[in-house]
C-alpha cells in the first residue's frame, strides 16, 4: 500500500471557470500530476455513456431532462451552466491517455453501456468501477471478470461489521473478484468510518482505501496519519501540497 495517499481527482477537482466532470477540468488535474480521476457515467438515449453525477441535466445545464432521455448528439451540443460540454466517456479516454478512472455506474440503465464500453475498448487497465449497489456491481463483474471494482454499500458494511464470507474449506475470506479498493466517506453522520483499525483489517486482506470527498488539510493529515491509500477531493492542488508537506507526512 502507499505510503502517501494518491490524491484522485474527484470529478476532476475544483477549478477556477471550470465545470465539474468536463475534459477542461480533467485535463488541469492531468497537468497537475494527478493520474487518478474520479468520475461518474449515465448513458444517453441511445447508449452513449456521459460523464455526470447527476441523472437529471436541471443543475448543470438548466435543462429538465434526464440523461437517459436525450441521445447523444443533443448531448454534445449542451452548453453547461458553469460552461464547457458534457463530455463523452470516450472522448475522456482517448483525450487523456496515460490517465486511470474510477467510475461510479450510477443507474442500472446505464450497465450495459458501461460493459460494451470496457470489451469494446479494451480498457479493463485503465478503469476501477464502482456503485454504491452491490447488484450493480456483480452484474459488472460477472461481465468483465478482472476488472477492477470498489466494495458496494452493503460489501463495506459487512466488512466494517467483521461479517464478510468465508470459504469453510479454508478459513479464507471469499471476497468478489477485482475486489480491491473500499471507498468510503471519512465519517458517517459524524460517526467516523475510517479508523486505524479500518484501514489495518484492510490492508491484511489486500484492500486499499480511498476516502471521498476530503477538501480540508486536517482532514487529510489525519488520513495519511491512518494510512490511506487514496483521498478523492476537489481540491487537487491543496490536497498535493498538504500531503507533501513535513506535517501530512508524519506518521508514514
């Protein structure tokens, strides 16, 4: 595991005249070093997968629209509220090559896309898929065997709760396969989820950790301090420099 946290760019970051999850934004991070970027897919009418957390286009185009109602021709002609266009999955892949995303499948409609993206790209090394549904997530896995995935809600509560199975024969945990990562909120309704002990039963099953969405320094030191393996935020450049700095490294 790293011995400081990968910063991944949480729909690309936060930066000045730029909106979230667009190949402008993705690109700053990509300049800043950050080869890890976070982002979210719902498909178009007509199966094209579009970078956006939201399934409705109200907040970041004005428009009272679902994703999934539009195909993807009136997509790309979208102006964005904070500017720029939604930008097509693969368009961010091939415009940033030598960058690695971690996709949240947002909608089951949108499954589908996302495997016949992956076998028609072949990009199984340039991905890790994630969904807060643990239905979502072994439906991708039975369809992309190998590819990496994040733990969904209920695999991180049985996890969190020392329930995940195990395989009678051997006493060993059976956990899904491209199982690599828990991805999870620093706190849950101020209850902290990410503890010592969290990261260290992680760790021993060959999980890494990734925590969302950390924007404050102390934050940060603290997750370093426990031994992280990576903080989503949308504060890339503030994010690398504190946990640059003497301070975010102690306790490597």
């Amino acid at each position: 595991m790293n011995s400081q946290p990968e910063v991944i760019a949480h729909r690309g970051g936060r930066w000045p005249e730029t909106s979230e999850n667009t190949l402008a934004a993705f690109t700053l991070a990509a300049e800043a070093g950050v080869t890890w970027m976070e982002t979210d897919v719902h498909a178009s009418a007509d199966g094209v997968l579009f970078a956006a957390h939201d399934a409705d286009l109200s907040r970041i185009a004005g428009r009272p629209h679902l994703i999934r109602e539009l195909p993807a021709a009136e997509l790309d002609r979208l102006d964005l509220v904070d500017g720029g266009r939604l930008p097509r999955l693969g368009a961010l892949f091939d415009a940033l090559p030598h960058v690695e995303w971690n996709i949240d499948v947002k909608a089951p409609v949108s499954i589908a896309a996302m495997i016949r993206f992956v076998l028609t790209r072949r990009v199984e090394d340039r991905l890790r898929l994630a969904s807060f549904s643990d239905t979502t997530l072994t439906r991708l896995r039975r369809a992309l065997p190998g590819v990496r995935t994040s733990a969904g809600t209920g695999e991180t509560a049985r996890f969190a709760a020392g329930a995940l199975p195990v395989l009678p024969a051997r006493g060993l945990l059976c956990l899904p396969p491209g199982l690599d990562a828990l991805q999870v909120p620093m706190r849950w309704k101020r209850v902290p989820v990410v503890t010592k002990d969290f990261v260290d039963r992680a760790h021993r099953i060959g999980l890494a950790v990734h925590v969302w969405t950390i924007d404050e320094p102390a934050d940060m030191i603290e997750l370093a301090r426990l031994g992280v393996d990576g903080i989503v935020t949308d504060e890339v450049r503030l994010a690398q420099a504190t946990l640059s700095s003497p301070t975010g490294a102690e306790g490597e």
